[in-house]
C-alpha cells in the first residue's frame, strides 16, 4: 500500500488549495496535541512525511516542505516524551537526500527547536554535526561536479544554522564544540568520512563562531594528523639493506624509479612506493592538504599569525612530544613559509629555546635542536641573516657547554651537547654557500664552531659519521679549518658512539623535514623546500671551472653575499630561489650545468633528470626499530 | 536584576602533582573552566572571580597521585535565578509564537505565547515583527528592546 497522506482540512483532488500558514500551524498543533489524549491518527501520519524520503515525487516534497515549516512554527507544541518518535525521525534526516527547498525548511526547523528549548540544543546541534558527512551511497558521489554542488549547499545550510542557534542561544558553540569532538570520526572508520568531517572542522574554525570555536577544533586538527602519521609505521617507509653503501637519491627522483627495473633482492626500495598502496597515508596526505589549502585561505585573510599560536602550542603538545612524527610537522612548515618573517621566525625561535632550557626533558631538547636543524636547512623561504643567526645561536650555545665542562669525549652523558652539534654541521652541509664568502658571518660563526669541534668532548667522533664526512669534506673544500685528525668514515651513516647519544629513540638520525613522502603533499612543499641536488658543495667547485657562468642562480647567490648590503642579501637569497624554484625546466638546466662527478658506486640507471647521486644522504634514514639494537 | 550575587568563598582546590611547576596560572586555568555553568555548589552560575591564595603551604593528600590541597579566598559573582524574580534581558527574536531573549549576554530564555501578557498583540509592521500593547500605543517589544 502507499503511503497515506496526512488529511488537510478540504482536500479535494481537483481543488487548487489556499491554506494560510498558521491554518497549517495550527493543524500540525492540533496533531501533536492529540496524542496527550490518545489519539495518534494524524500524529502517526505526519511521522510518516517524515520518513519518506527517497525518490519524492513533487507534490511529496512539496508536503514535506509545509510540514517541516509547519513544525517549525509549532515548536513550542512539541514534548520530548510524548513527541519521540516525531523527534527522532527528525534528527535522522539527513539534507543530503533533498533539494534546496526542504533543506531550508528543515534546517529552519531545526534552528526553530533548538532556540525553543534547552532540552533540544544538544540533539540539534547533534543533528546537524551529522549533516557534516553524507549518507554512504552519497560519498562515492563526491568528486562529481553535481555531487561537489549538492555539498556546497548543505554545507553552507549547516554553518548558517549554527550561527543563526549561536545567536540566540550564546551559549552554543561551547556544546557545538564538545559535539563536534565527540563525533570525529575514527581513523578506522572504512567510508573515509574523515576528509569531510574535518573540512567542516576547518570550515567552522573560519567561519563565523571561528573566534570562539577556532582553537580546539585546530589542536584537533592535529591530533588527528598525528593518529594517523603513528599508523604509518617506519618499516611502512624503509626496507633498510646498512651493508649498502647510503647512496640515496631524494625523493624528486621517485617517479623515475617507478618506472625502473624491478626491484632487487638486498636493495632498497624508496618509501614511496611501498607507501603507494597504504591507504592510511593516503588518509593522512588528503587531510594534510585540506590543512594547507586552510592555511592559505587563513593568510589571503590576514589571520595567520593568530593561527599560527595555536598550531605552535599544537606542535610543542602533540607533534614534538610524539615520536618522531613522519609528515604532520609540514603542518608547521607549509605555515611558515606562508609568512617567512613572522611564522618563519617564530617556529625557529621556539625549537632554539626549547634547545637551551635546562628545565626541558633531554629528548624535547633533542627533538627541538632536531626539528631546528632540518627546519634551517630545508626551508628555501628563510633568509639568510634568519639562518646565520640561528646557527650563531646554537654555536655560542655550544661554547659555553664546552667551557663549563671540561671533560672528556662522553655520548651517554652529553647527548644534549652532541645533538646540538650535529645540528650545527648538518646544517652548514646545506648552507655552506651562505657563510662562506661573508667575512664577517666567518669570523663570528665559524671560529667558536672551531673551538667546539676541536674541543676535548670530540663532537666529530660521536655525531652521525655520514653527516661529519660531509661537513668536513666541505670545510674542507671552503679552507674553513683543518682538523689534524683524519676520520675515516667509509662512507658509515652510523656509528656505535653516534646510536650511543642517540639513545633509544634514535635522535641521532631524526630529520623530520627529509622530503615528503606524501605524493599531494608534496607538490605543495616542492616549490618552497631544499633538496639536496638543489645545493652545490664546495668541493665541487673545483670540477666547476668551465662550465659555470651565467645562468646558475647559484653564482647570482654568490655574487650577492660579496655585497656589503645585508638587505640585499636577505632578499636575493630568498627571492633567486623561487624564481628559479617556479619553472621547474630553467632549473634543470641550471642544475646540468654543474658538472658534479658521478661517482661509480652508483648502483642506478634512473632515467631521470638528475643523473648526480647524493654524496651525503639525502635523507638519512632511521634505524628501524629501537628494538633492533 | 534579581538573581545577581557577590559571594565570599573559602575554596579548597586540589591539584595533581604536575602542575606544581606553575601553580598559579594551574589555578587560574582550573578557576577558568567554571564560569557559565551551573554549579551545585554555589546554587548559581559562575560569572567572574577574583581569587587569592591564602597561604603558600599547601598540605599533599596520601594516596597513588599525591596531590595538593590549596586553600584559597575569592570573591565570586553569581546568577542564581529562582522562579518569580524579576529579570531583564535584550530581545533577540521574535514570533507569533515566542519571545527570545538573552539575559546578561549568554543566557537565553524564552517566553512562550501562553506566558506572554494578554495585553500584547502579535503584529507585523513593515516587515518587522513586534508585540504592541493594546493599551498604551507606544509600548511595543521588538527586537533591540530590553524587556
């Protein structure tokens, strides 16, 4: 049998109806009223407008619509006892399923009955946090342009209705909140309505309850973000072969190995691959970029900088305190180099006191001076004056360590000094360019680095081997100072000292901004990150000769730094970069034109642009496990 | 405004351990999530403190997590409403059927059409919804009114 209809006073077939609103008002009222006296006929019928809801024809969604805006007007009418089942299939429709009209009725319906009473502010509030994900046969539907239509518009309905609740009821978005936390969906949750869930999330933080809501939902945020990177195991990432020499090409080069032989038995396989097929980084890598394209939207609006202390508080509680995090901290990255000076600046400034605070547990301090290293070295947009004097920072750090202890060589019991150090070097391998043709910036920075190298706690024997090698083979190139001993590494990424003040947790071989493995996200931190074939060592100069002269922005950078002007030298550094970084053909070529010196143990035929391999890891992988050693 | 209170209170607040680093901005956070809420101690919302310490000892309770008991003195403002009082708020929203208004800026209240005084008569006047009294032509509720 079909559906019967609920009988409206005079309703002839052939009869155009007229009825006034509050006729219809006060017919609904009467319904509800009737069934404190026991009689449910037409209370039963209007439950069941409600629930018919697939496949409408028109004059059944033109009911559905009169009756919702009836109830609407009835609100007051409605008992939450006597009235449930009304209720309830109420808070189970869903906008997704209807047009815009009904949409609109029924989230003025559900506005009308959160303001009427404090016992429905929860469920309404409940109710439209509901309406944040679509029915499962909907999502599939997504990426179409009808579907991206029919979300745009229910999207836009559910904000509007909180802000029309949080109006009258002030309130409101301290429940919402509480709601909306409550009802994040799970990581395991099969349907991946998390993407949408926290696109609503973010929509709220910007919307027009942002100032009051903003905070927690971004802190949120990132906890979900950091759920999700602790899924991803390391052993997702690397299948480590160490009897292999660390020859590793950067990430810039995955696709040409995707097309190369198969793989080897013993050797490696870059990440990206193995995380092709894992659908949690796939999770992880949307979300990330919803984030970004967030905090884009954040900065065209001139509210980063408030953001920003909120993500900064979120990374010093969730990310720096998780172990070793894989990919949420470009979160932070991408944020700073939105807004290099002040972002930029203060994520630095952060780590580096953290780094020096006494009062700070050993492995914050080692993350943080970790963090700081990799941040220094992989950000194209900070400046140089930014760097230098972050290094000067750390460097006079060091000294003073180094006259307050005079002791002899000691990983277990220095770690916080070794990892300072490491960082020090790891940073100069990148960034030697910068340092040394100023003068000044060498005598200031580069002498007390002396004093500390050369100092009795050894810091060159106990820091990462691959990591000292390459230093010292630049400083070397650059005559920035000899050291009478000779380490000889053979090519070691790692050595017995270098684990002993790493610790368990490996801090030793920590670099949180190696290249994203996330292929989405990837693409939106390529244009603004240093890659180890981007940076030309000083010990290749000398095959350089011939070839270089115009063209490399490279020299330009040189050029530059003689120049007296620091301000100059500030903006060239940061604007030669993404000039070049921005045509990816220019910088190819710019690049064949060093002339690096393959080297014959590479074991790859990469069709690929950048035939050089790294002489220094690249991306310096991490033990497996801790259990390992 | 009935229901509008000043309360002394000797408060005895118990923190864990953790928060000894910093126990002054721990007692402003824990004083922080108070306000605007019910309170079965105090018979009323929360609505501003000021709070002193009153002595620099603080006795550590026995037991798995040895937290700390502060003693402390504020000064409390409280909203305890009780039926009958007199109250007044800004109205936010009209209808046939309701009055919505908010008391003290964040806390909303409802008159609904069988408590709304007889003497008001439901109109619409160029698109703006009002309450006119029938007696007096110039007594009219609308939106903006402080009732």
């Amino acid at each position: 049998m079909g559906l019967e209809l609920p009988k409206y006073p005079e309703m002839e077939e052939d009869q155009v109806f007229n009825f006034t609103d509050s006729e219809i008002v006060s017919h609904v009222k009467q319904a509800l009223a009737s069934v404190l006296s026991g009689d449910n006929n037409s209370y039963n019928q209007l439950v069941g407008v409600m629930h018919h809801s697939k496949h409408l024809a028109p004059d059944e969604v033109a009911l559905l619509e009169t009756t919702l805006k009836a109830l609407a007007g009835a609100v007051s009418s409605i008992d939450i006892t006597h009235h449930d089942s009304l209720l309830s299939a109420i808070f189970c429709m869903s906008m997704w399923n209807y047009g815009p009209h009904v949409a609109d009725a029924l989230a003025e319906l559900i506005v009308s009955l959160a303001i009427s009473n404090g016992k429905y502010l929860d469920l309404c509030l409940g109710m439209l946090v509901s309406n944040f994900t679509p029915p499962p046969y909907f999502l599939d539907k997504l990426k179409m342009p009808h579907g991206l239509e029919r979300k745009g518009k229910v999207l836009s309905r559910v904000h509007a209705a909180f802000k029309k609740i949080a109006d009258y009821v002030p309130l409101a978005p301290l429940r919402l909140l509480t709601i909306v936390l409550q009802g994040m969906p799970t990581i395991y949750h099969k349907d991946r309505a998390i993407v949408i869930y926290v696109e609503n999330m973010l929509k709220l933080e910007s919307g027009e309850i942002g100032e009051l809501v903003g905070s927690t939902i971004l802190m949120a945020v990132v906890d979900r973000l950091i759920e999700l990177d602790v899924e991803i195991g390391w052993d997702a990432i690397l299948q480590d072969d160490f009897s292999k020499g660390i020859f590793e090409m950067e990430l810039e080069d995955v696709d040409d190995i995707e097309e190369s032989a198969e793989p080897d038995v013993g050797e490696f396989r870059l990440s990206r691959k193995s995380l092709a097929g894992n659908s949690i980084a796939e999770l992880l890598d949307n979300l990330l970029v919803l984030t970004f394209e967030h905090l884009e939207s954040c900065e065209r609006e001139g509210r980063l900088a408030k953001v920003f202390e909120t993500l900064l508080q979120s990374f010093r509680v969730t990310v720096l305190s998780a172990y070793k995090s894989k990919f949420a901290q470009f979160v932070m990255f991408y944020a700073c180099a939105l807004d290099p000076e002040n972002c930029g600046m203060r994520f630095a400034t952060m780590l580096a006191d953290l780094f020096v605070q006494d009062s700070q547990p050993q492995p914050t301090r080692m993350s943080a001076v970790s963090y700081l290293a990799s941040y220094l070295s992989r950000a194209k947009f900070l400046a140089a004056s930014s760097i230098s004097s972050m290094l000067k920072g750390l460097v006079d750090w060091c000294l003073e360590y180094c006259e307050a202890h005079d002791a002899d060589i000691n990983p277990n019991a220095h770690r916080v000094f070794y990892s300072g150090c490491q960082a020090i070097m790891y940073v100069l391998c990148f960034r030697m360019k910068v340092f040394v043709d100023v003068p000044r910036l060498k005598s200031e920075l580069l002498i007390p680095l002396e004093q500390v190298l050369k100092h009795k706690l050894n810091p060159l024997k106990v820091c990462l081997p691959s990591v000292v090698e390459e230093f010292l083979r630049q400083a070397k190139a650059a005559s920035l100072f000899t050291v009478c001993k000779t380490f000889i590494f053979d090519g070691l990424l790692e050595s017995e000292l270098s684990r002993a003040f790493g610790g368990l947790e490996r801090l030793d071989t920590f670099f949180p901004f190696d290249p994203c493995l996330l292929k989405k996200c990837d693409s939106f931190i390529r244009p603004m990150f240093v890659f180890w074939s981007m940076v030309k060592p000083a010990y290749d100069d000398a095959f350089d000769d011939d070839d270089d002269d115009d063209g490399s922005s490279d020299d330009d950078l040189v050029q530059d730094f003689v120049n007296e002007n620091e301000d100059i030298m500030n903006d060239e550094f940061g604007k030669s970069f993404d000039e070049q970084g921005v045509d990816m053909d220019e910088f190819d070529y710019a690049l064949k034109k060093m002339s690096i010196t393959p080297k014959a143990t590479s074991n790859y035929k990469f069709g690929g642009r950048f035939q050089e391999p790294a002489r220094m890891p690249s991306r310096i992988r991490p033990s497996t496990s801790p259990e390992s050693l | 405004m009935e229901g509008l209170s000043v309360a002394d209170a000797n408060l005895l607040m118990y923190l864990h351990p953790s928060k000894s680093r910093n126990v002054s901005q721990s007692i402003l956070r824990e004083l922080g999530s108070l306000p605007f809420k019910f309170n079965e101690t105090f018979d009323g919302v929360l609505l501003a403190y000021d709070v002193n310490i009153l002595d620099k000892q603080a006795k550590i309770l026995s037991g798995v997590h040895p937290y700390f008991g502060l003693r402390l003195k504020a000064n409390l403002l409280l909203f305890s409403p009780k039926p009958d009082m007199l109250l007044e708020g800004k109205v936010v929203k009209l209808s046939q059927e309701s009055i919505h208004v908010i008391v003290l800026g964040f806390s909303s209240a409802i008159i609904t059409a069988e408590n709304i005084h007889g003497e008001f008569k439901y109109r619409t006047k160029d698109k703006e919804e009002l309450f006119a009294s029938k007696s007096h032509k110039r007594h009219v509720i609308k939106v903006g009114t402080m009732i």
